[in-house]
C-alpha cells in the first residue's frame, strides 16, 4: 500500500507535547497581539489544529510581515528563499533576544 503524504506526515514526535503539558493550551495564547516587525518563533501546538502552519517551519524565527484575518503573516528563511507563513497566534511565540 502506498504511503500517505498528508500534512501531518512524519511528525510523530515533532507534534508531539510532554506528559504533563497534555490537553488543551490556556486560551491567553489565543489573544495574543503581535505588531509588523516583531520577530516571532514558529512552536506548533499540537492541541490546536485550526492555523496551523506545515510542520517544516516548527522551530523557525521569523518577522511578523502582517495580519490575515485572526492569522499572521510571518516571512521565515528557508534555505536562500524567502517565504511567508500563515499561522494562528497560538503557534507563535516572542522572540526573547
């Protein structure tokens, strides 16, 4: 049988949470506010499937470029190309340097 290539492929541990972190995230994650410019850390949250950006950018920093509705727009390197990346607030997080 043919493997599946869907957007969760090979994230088995990759989205995957601690023990003790299980279950839903705190609903604060959601109401976060970040401003263009403002460089941001793409962690998934697993929990939370609805803006979830494809599982390749998870780790990645990248600079808030705007907003797409309750989603951001964030511009990440990847390799020499420049992309942008649509995700939720609760998968990002601030960059503390």
């Amino acid at each position: 049988m043919k493997a599946s290539k869907g957007t969760r492929t090979k994230t088995r541990q990759v989205l995957q949470k601690k023990p003790r972190a299980r279950g839903l995230s705190p609903i604060t994650k959601a109401f976060q506010i970040f401003e263009s410019g403002e460089k941001v850390n793409i962690v998934i949250d697993p929990s939370v499937h609805k803006g979830m950006p494809f599982s390749r950018f998870h780790g990645l920093t990248g600079v808030v470029v705007g907003s797409r509705g309750a989603a951001y727009e964030v511009s990440v390197k990847d390799g020499n190309k420049t992309k942008t990346v649509v995700a939720r607030p609760e998968h990002l997080v601030r960059n503390r340097l």
